[in-house]
C-alpha cells in the first residue's frame, strides 16, 4: 500500500529537477534522509539555509561570491585574456585541469535558437564592460559544442568583434554536442592549446 505524504511528494519532485536525478533517484534520496534526520537532513537544512541567505552570484562576473565580500573579480590580478563559459561547473572543470591563467566569465546559462535574446537573462552586456575596462587583448569563448553553446557563441562574437581583441574557441578535441564539464583534463588542454581565431567580419 502505498503512503502519499504530501510533504514527501513535494520533496521527490523537487529532487526530481536536479541535474542526473530522476523520480526514482530522488525517491532513494529522499528515504536515505528521513532515515537520518539528525546526521543527514538537520546539517544540511542549516548549511542550505546558509546558502540561500549569505550566497549570491555576482552581477559582474557570474561566480560565486558572499554577500558584503568584494568578488574575486575585483582582485588585483592583471590578466590579458578572459575565458567566457556557460556555467560554474565549465569553470570548475578548467581550473582544476590547470591549463589556464587569466579571468572568467561565466554566463549563466546558453541562448535558446528559437528565443529571442533579450529575453535571456545572461551576463553578457557585464562581459562587454569587462572587456573594455580591463584592456583585454584575448577573449577565449569556452561554450558548449551543443546548439544552444553555438548559437551563444556566435552571438558573443557579434557583439566584441574588433580588431583590436583577438576571439579564439576551443578546438580539437571537444566532440560536436559535447559539454565542458564532462571533459576530462586531456581533452580539455588539446582544446586549449589548440584554440583558433575566431573569423570576424
């Protein structure tokens, strides 16, 4: 028989939405918490309440950043090259693979082909005050190579062509459809080291 808990319904469909979880995997975590409330679920209801209340995104960068700390982006670090990608997982991934040294970009998401772009929220008008305030000479575009990372990165394109920025992206290596974050640290440094011009007209 089966027990329709409101509560626990609610739950297993929130769970359900996350990334790699279905209603089944949800299902299993949901059980595995209510049978360790005290060491599972009381620690991590506090340390989610923490998040929601002190954790932000930061409306110049994208990253991660408390409330009331200066964001890493406004360190003194002096770079010449920006690499512009889709989430923070992609930046995770390229920092722990350790095959690049200036600032990112992380943009929040792709543009939908069929959606207008205005009506994504993006951080792409902040990249382009970026670029200008920092003197950028190289704008390295790390999007996905799916539809959606494509169509982004041709529209980011559009928007800093100059002939004073040098655009590269990512090459050999990234697999058409692939994602960044499922890369491993090889693949990434082919895709790197390899990176070509971006064609501007």
């Amino acid at each position: 028989m089966k027990n329709n808990i409101p509560e626990v319904e609610e739950l297993i469909k929130q769970f359900a939405k996350l990334p790699g979880l279905g209603p089944k995997s949800a299902k299993r975590i949901i059980l595995k918490l209510i049978n360790n409330k005290e060491n599972i679920v009381k620690p991590l209801a506090k340390n989610l309440a923490r998040i929601y209340k002190n954790v932000i995104r930061c409306a110049n960068c994208g990253n991660l950043n408390v409330i009331e700390n200066k964001c890493i982006c406004e360190t003194s670090h002096e770079f010449d090259k920006i690499c512009v990608v889709e989430s923070l997982a992609d930046m995770w991934v390229i920092e722990s693979a350790n095959i690049f040294k200036g600032y990112y970009h992380i943009l929040g998401g792709t543009l939908n082909s069929s959606e207008k772009y205005e009506e994504n929220n993006l951080l792409i008008n902040s990249l382009l005050k970026r670029i200008k305030k920092n003197g950028l000479k190289e704008v390295i575009i790390a999007t996905s190579a799916t539809t959606e990372g494509q169509t982004t990165a041709h529209y980011i394109e559009d928007m800093i062509k100059s002939d004073k920025i040098k655009i590269t992206k990512l090459a050999q290596g990234l697999p058409v459809g692939g994602e960044i974050e499922q890369l491993d640290d090889g693949t990434l440094f082919s895709a790197f080291k390899n990176r070509i011009p971006v064609t501007t007209k």
